[in-house]
C-alpha cells in the first residue's frame, strides 16, 4: 500500500521531467519502495550508481495525488 511519502517522491520525480540518477546505497533504498509499487524502473545499474525511469503507473501515481 502506498503511503504519502511515496505519493510526494514521485511527484518530485515527474516534474523534474528526466530519469533519476542515484548515487549513494542509502538513497537507492527510497526507490526501491517505488519499484516495488510499480512506479519507477531501474533502467542503468553500474556499480554505486542506479537511474531510474518512470511508469506509466508512476504518471498516473503523481497525477493522482
């Protein structure tokens, strides 16, 4: 179930209008309950380093809110 901190990252991650790029382990795992909701993807994976792109799930999460 999603909570309104989920909600307000991904509203800060649509209207930047790009993938977002993470760099630190720590910060990664915020994402990483979005993945789980279905609202961003991991689309670059190097070491330290992990993009993420939004859904179509994660538009209408932002939209929603």
């Amino acid at each position: 179930m999603a909570q309104l901190d989920d909600f307000r990252l991904i509203r800060e991650i649509v209207a930047a209008g790009r993938p977002k790029p993470v760099v630190e382990h720590l910060d990664q795992t915020r994402y990483q309950r979005l993945v789980e909701l279905g609202w961003l993807k991991v689309f670059s994976q190097d070491p330290g380093h992990v993009s993420y792109r939004v859904t179509e799930r994660g538009k209408a999460a932002a939209a929603r809110a």
